[in-house]
C-alpha cells in the first residue's frame, strides 16, 4: 500500500512539475520586446475614447496578441489555431477566446452593434493573454 502512494505522489509531482515548467519555459524562452507591446498596446487604447473607433481597437488588439503568439513560436495557420495551440500558457483562455470571436463577428459579420461594456471585456482578455505570455 506505501509503495502504490509513493508512486502516485511522485506521478503528481512529476505531473505538476511538467505543468509548471512548460508555462515557465515558454515566457523564458522567449523574450518578447515589453517596451514595443507596451507602445502599441498604449497606441490602440487610444482608440477607444471615441465609439466610432471601437472596432479597430478590438481588431488592433488581435493583431497584437497574433504577433505575440507567433513571435512566442505558437505554431498554426491563423490566429486561431496559434491560440488554441497557447491555451495551456493562458491563464483565463476562456475570455480571450470570447475577445477572438468578438473580432471575428466584428470583421466577418455586419450589423454586430458594440457597447462599451463588451469592448472593455474583450481588451480585458487580450491584455491578459498579451501579459500571460510576457509581451506586457
């Protein structure tokens, strides 16, 4: 019996020591520019003082958080699969997820009206994921 939960502590050690670690390999591997994120991150925030800008900003965003992925080496055709390929090094990647739907209504659908409440929660998710894996 001690020997069968010595080896399922040391299984979830293990386990847990690779679940930490590739988070920890992926931001150390890869040293983004902070300051050239931060620049641009700043630039596109100015975007939502007017509503009529709203929609670029989300798009900018995006754009953004792609950068990121594929500077981080997330492999994957489009944004998409990059960040279905970065959800383990996302922290809440159910938001971003939500944020990437957003702009994909936004450019691909017409009509899709925005409110500033839905405009804050989607740049809350690409600010997370852009800070997640270490461009902010």
């Amino acid at each position: 019996m001690n020997d069968q939960l010595i080896i399922i502590a040391v299984g979830a050690a293990a386990a847990l020591a690779l679940g930490v670690g590739a988070g920890w390999l992926i931001k150390q591997r890869h040293h983004l520019d902070r300051a050239y994120f931060t620049k641009r991150w700043q630039a596109l925030l100015k975007l939502c003082a007017d509503e009529s800008t709203w929609l670029k900003a989300i798009v900018e965003a995006d754009i953004l958080l792609d950068e990121a992925l594929k500077r981080c080496s997330f492999k994957g055709q489009n944004t998409g699969q990059r960040l279905a390929n970065a959800t383990r090094s996302i922290s809440n990647p159910d938001l971003i997820w939500q944020a990437h739907k957003l702009r994909n209504r936004l450019t691909h659908e017409s009509g899709v009206k925005l409110s500033k409440k839905i405009v804050i929660r989607a740049l809350e998710g690409y600010r997370g994921a852009l800070k997640d894996l270490g461009a902010l």
